[in-house]
C-alpha cells in the first residue's frame, strides 16, 4: 500500500491482537511509530491488550507515559483498558490508584475491579465493591458468583446466585455454565436438575460448552444416568463437530464421571468405542481410563493403554507418569512402575509421591522412606499426598520413631496442615506396633475425637492384636458417630467371633438392623481372554459355577495335603428362627472361601485345565 494511515494501521494491529499474535502486534506498533504514524485510542486500546497478555508491565508502562506526554483524551474505553492492563500485569498499587482517579466507570471498570480483589484473595473488599455497584448486569453477577466459588467461599456464592434470580437479571450461557460448576462443588443434584430445567426453560442455545458443564455436574453429583443421557443425545440435539475441542472434552468428561463412580467396566467400554470412532484421545481420558485399570486391578488392558500412549505419541508428563506408576504397582507390577519412574527423570513432586507410595504398599517401606530422603535431599518440596505416602511405608515397615518424626516435619518445617488421611496414618503406625497409650494421647493432643476414619484405623489395631477391651472401648468412641458404615460393626462382630463370644456378635448384628447399616457384599473379580469375570460372596450366577466348584473341591484338598488350614472363625451365617434368633454357626462350604480362591480357581482351570 503506497499510503498507510492510522486506520490501516490500527485494524492490523487490533486483528493480531485479536487472533492472540501479541508478539506480532506489538512489532506492528514499533514499525507504526518508526513511520511516524500517530497511534488513536483504539491503536492504543489493542496494544495495552498485548501487554496484558503477555505481562509486558516495561512495555505498557511505556505506553501509558507516551499517552501523557502527548496529551491523549482519556475515553473510558483506553481508560479500562490501561486498568486491565495493571491488573493482569498485578501492579494492584497503580490499579487501585487508576480506578480512584477514574471520573467515568463502566459495567465494565466495575467488572475489573472486583475480578482484580477476588484474584488476590480479598473476597470481602470483593463483595463490598460488589454491593456498592447501582445497576448490576450479567457479566458482574457472573464475576462474583465465579470469584467467590474459586476462592473457596460455595455458599455464599450459592446465597447470590438466588439473589440475583430475585433481582430478575437473565442468566446467559457463562451464568449457566458457572451454577453447574457450583453445584458440582456443593453436590447439590436437586439444585443441577432446577438448572438444568431453567436451560431448557430459557430457549437458550445449549453449546458443546455448556452441555460439557451438564455433564461434569451430573457426573460429580453421581448421576450418571442423566450424563450419559445428555451425553448420547449429544449428536441429535446439539449437533455433532467431530474432533471439536468440546466433543473431546465431552468423551473424557463421560469417562471420568464413570471412573469417579465406580463403574469401571462402563468405563472402559466408552474408552474402546472413543478410540474405535477416532475420537482425538487426550491426556485427560487416558489418565482417567489408567486410574480405573488400577481400581479394577486389571494389567493387560493397562498395559495395553500404555502401548496406546507411545504409540499416539503423547509425552509421559507428571500426571499421566505418575497414574501409570501407581497402575502398575496396585496391579502388583512394581519392576515396571520403578521401569516408568526412571524413563521420566523428573523432579516432580507428583511422580516421586507416586513413587514412594508404590514402595508402601508393597510392604517395602525402608525403600520408601529412602526415595522420600533422596528428593528432599535434592531440593523437592513435599505436599500433604507425599507425607501420606512416606507415613503409610513407615506403618507398614514398622518404623515408628521416623513416622513420627516425619509427622512432626511435615508441621513444623514445611507448614502443612494434617488432615484427615494423616492421622489416620499416624493411628495406624502406632496400632500396628501395639501402642495403644500412644494411640489415646495422640488422639488427645490433636482434639480429633469426632474423625471416624481414625476410630477405624484403631479398631482395625485392636482386631489385629485380639484386643477385646480395647476394641469395645474403641466401638464406643465410633459408634457414638453414628456411623451408617458397616465396617466399624463387622470389624467389632469379628473381634468377638475371634474369642467366640456369638451373644455379643448377635447383639453387634442387631444394632446394624436397628440403625439400617448394611454391608455391602465383597466382590472379586479376574480378567482372561479380555473379559472381566466378577464375584460376589454366595455367588452362583456364573455360567460355569459347576466347573469352579468342582475344580475348588479339588484345589481344597490339595491344599489341606500340604498342611493348609483356613481360619473359619470370622465365617458366619445366621440361622433361621428355629434354631435359635441370634444363634451363629460356622459354613465350611465354597462361600465361606476367600473370594479371591474362586478368581484363582477360574484362572487355573484356563491355565492348566
């Protein structure tokens, strides 16, 4: 072009900065003013978005300067901009001082502003700004309603959210897309569906966006019926872009949701049908899909998606290293997760906690606690998840004096709070090594009497060491929770069934009928030729029941010809009322087998018929 003006110049710039080339639109703005081109409020406005972007704090302070050396009319849309430049850039001081000094404030100033004291954790400067704003509209409801959630604060984000409804302003996409994040915090499924309806209500259009925010929220509210209903009816209703970012984020949002909840073989089904359609696999789904391989103990299929993982070529970063090493070492692979740790050779946190945790739980925690020494001998900062891990290899190994002073450590020199997960490590390092005094004072010092996960862990010790008094001492501690979990009434009845003491088993029993506790059946499970088979106790819906019986029989006396004895005193049944209410005897029949046999016994009979 033989004559470039500044409107020429201007929408190149502005178009760079629109598309993200920041780097490229302020080069553009060097050359501008090389030519003599006299930059306007709009050439001034795109060039102060690049530095926000790029937190060129130099550069933009540059700019405001030229801006009052040449005498430029503030409007109040440079004004915002050269606001959100100092915010972005977190030169609060000057903000605070541009947003004083401002004669005209906008929606969008206002919006600025309280985004800037949210960022920075002042949530109650956030809400007084908030309040002190006359006409509120969407985009300012959303800013607080988003920066309250973030900051930890759900339910007085949830009291605003019904005020605005009351104060009548529409709701827009961003709006919906923010209530559902809410709700998946609060798990609030009665709240999700009300929002849902109002979607639907409102005739809005329903964007990969927001059905993705549908689906997360139905997936964090355990309602994986309605997910995967939103989900299937994703092509029909919403219309399909194949490979798009959304639908991507779709798949894995599913994948993730069924993982969440338990529902591993549905996961892997969608997993398979997502690869099957040339869906784009990204870290996240593979993450996921590696995490259920661990919970459902299954090596070939994860292995298998290992072998996927290099062949698409995705990098092993932290999070989906870390996930393979921990699906490798609960699957009982510890040679290849220790194989996984080394090919990543990287000082994160996330793959040496994984580590060390592998080590623990297979038993090796003299290694553990070597490999934790190691990393923070060379400058790794340990979170709350790795002083889990090292305090589980301590329990496990029977090393109580470095647990504790790991416990302490963690306290007093890197300012980690103890949660729930750590005491209850801490309980369980002493109550492995039989110091039930120490148990009680730590309980004591650390004010945690009402956390039942600890009266667990300790009533798990006293079984262990056949601790009647303890134990009953321990039950009424948890059972003052009201816990509706069966496990602290089956750990006590099988503490009195160890001592054969069936009247206090009979009374354990009665009060779990009176307060509605029911145990959940034990179930196990085996994969072979690519199907899962799963067992639950006093199963006999297998379709080759006969078979593993049969073949159990035969493995039984084997077994007993080599001098094996099972302990049958932890099996019970009650009999019916004729033989006595409450009366329990022993079952020395399949079902009263560990589960685990009967998955041995149908990989044996494949194995060597």
């Amino acid at each position: 072009m033989p004559h470039r003006d500044v409107r020429t110049w201007t929408i190149l710039v502005s178009t760079f900065a629109r598309v993200g080339s920041n780097g490229a639109a302020l080069e553009l703005f060097k050359n501008m003013q090389n030519e003599g081109i006299k930059p306007n409020q709009f050439t001034l406005s795109s060039v102060l978005k690049c530095c926000s972007s790029l937190s060129e704090l130099k550069i933009g302070k540059g700019v405001h300067g030229w801006i009052l050396r040449n005498g430029v009319v503030f409007y109040v849309i440079l004004e915002n901009a050269l606001f959100y430049f100092y915010v972005k850039c977190e030169d609060f001081g000057s903000a605070k001082w541009l947003f004083e000094s401002m004669e005209e404030k906008n929606s969008v100033t206002w919006n600025i502003m309280i985004g800037a004291y949210l960022d920075t954790g002042n949530v109650d400067k956030a809400v007084d700004l908030f309040r002190r704003q006359g006409l509120k509209g969407v985009s300012i409801w959303n800013t607080i309603i988003n920066g309250l959630m973030r900051n930890g604060f759900e339910r007085i984000a949830l009291k605003l959210l019904y005020e605005m409804v009351k104060d009548g302003t529409l709701f827009n996409e961003v709006t919906f897309s923010i209530a559902l994040v809410l709700v998946s915090l609060l798990k609030d499924l009665e709240l999700g569906k009300q929002i849902h309806g109002r979607v639907l209500l409102s005739g809005i259009h329903v964007d990969g966006f927001l059905r993705n925010s549908l689906i997360d929220m139905y997936c964090k509210c355990g309602e994986m019926k309605m997910a995967l209903k939103v989900f299937e009816k994703m092509d029909t209703y919403f219309g399909r872009n194949e490979n798009s970012i959304e639908e991507v984020i779709s798949w894995s949002s599913i994948i993730s949701g069924l993982v969440l909840n338990g529902e591993f073989e549905d996961a892997f089904k969608t997993f398979t049908s997502m690869v099957r359609k040339d869906i784009d696999i990204d870290a996240f789904s593979i993450t996921s899909i590696v995490s259920a391989c661990a919970s459902f103990g299954v090596l070939e299929l994860g292995r298998q998606v290992h072998g996927l993982v290099q062949k698409m070529g995705h990098k092993l970063d932290a999070h989906l290293g870390s996930s393979l090493i921990d699906m490798y070492a609960k699957c009982g692979n510890l040679d290849d997760a220790k194989r996984i740790f080394k090919q990543t050779n990287d000082m994160n946190v996330v793959l040496w906690t994984s580590m060390v945790y592998s080590y623990a739980l297979h038993g090796r925690g003299r290694e553990a606690v070597q490999l934790f020494e190691f990393s923070m001998s060379h400058g790794l900062l340990p979170n709350e998840v790795t002083f889990i891990g090292v305090l589980t290899a301590c329990s496990h190994a029977g090393l109580v004096e470095e647990g504790c002073r790991y416990f302490r450590l963690m306290k007093e020199v890197y300012g980690i709070k103890p949660g729930v997960e750590h005491f209850t490590r801490m309980v369980d390092l002493y109550g492995r090594a039989g110091q039930f005094k120490e148990i009680k004072k730590f309980i004591d010092e650390n004010g945690i009497h009402h956390l039942r996960a600890v009266w667990r862990s300790f009533l798990s010790s006293c079984r262990l060491h056949r601790d009647i008094e303890m134990a009953e001492w321990v039950s009424e501690n948890l059972l003052r929770c009201k816990t509706l979990d069966a496990g602290p009434y089956v750990l006590l009845s099988n503490i009195y069934a160890i001592k054969q003491r069936w009247e206090e088993v009979a009374t354990v029993r009665r009060l779990m009928q009176s307060r509605g506790v029911k145990k959940q059946p034990c179930q196990s499970w085996i994969q072979i030729r690519n199907q899962v088979h799963a067992f639950i106790m006093d199963d006999r819906s297998h379709p080759q029941k006969n078979e593993i019986c049969a073949y159990l029989y035969k493995l039984i006396g084997r077994l007993r010809e080599i001098g094996y004895s099972s302990d049958a005193k932890l099996v019970m049944q009650d009999v019916e009322k004729k033989q006595g209410e409450g009366k329990m005897f022993l079952v020395s029949t399949v079902k009263s087998l560990p589960l685990l046999t009967v998955s041995l016994v149908l990989h044996l009979k494949h194995q060597f018929g």
